[in-house]
C-alpha cells in the first residue's frame, strides 16, 4: 500500500483489467456444461486463445487458418511460434 501513498498515478484497483478478461472468463466458465470434462477443457483452451488473439489484435479467423495449416509441419518444439503474441502475419 506504500506505493499507492507515494505515486499518485497508480490505481488501486484492478477493475480496467477485470472488465477486460471478463468475456474471455465467462466464455470459459460457460464450458463447464459441455457434455463431457475432454469438451470443456478443449472448448476454454479454444475460447483462451481467442482472447489472446484479441488482447494482441491479431485477427482471429486469419490466425487459425494459418496455424490450422503450418501445424502439421511445425515441429512440436516451435508450436510457441503459433500462439497469438508471437504469430507472424
């Protein structure tokens, strides 16, 4: 709390970020009723992703069509390169 008393320009709270993952975490907890555990933990890592797609203005639709495609040559090792903060249009 020091930090809040000797600088004047940080916030105290963290709603602007709150606010911002909101729809990502909704997304998420809206899986839990997905048929079956596989379902719902792949439908949160999708609905992840395209937050993150969003939080780095990547597009969307070009990012996935994209990996759909490089994913079968790539090797595991570089599947970081394919993730939305390091895609490459």
């Amino acid at each position: 709390l020091s930090h809040y008393v000797n600088d004047a320009e940080l916030a105290i709270d963290n709603n602007a970020v709150e606010r911002a993952i909101r729809p990502i975490t909704l997304s998420r907890k809206n899986c839990l009723f997905s048929g079956s555990h596989d379902a719902a933990h792949t439908a949160a890592i999708f609905f992840s992703l395209l937050g993150a797609c969003k939080e780095n203005n990547v597009n969307p639709t070009h990012w996935l069509m994209d990996c759909l495609t490089r994913v079968q040559n790539c090797d595991p090792k570089n599947y970081k390169e394919l993730l939305p903060h390091n895609w490459k249009k």
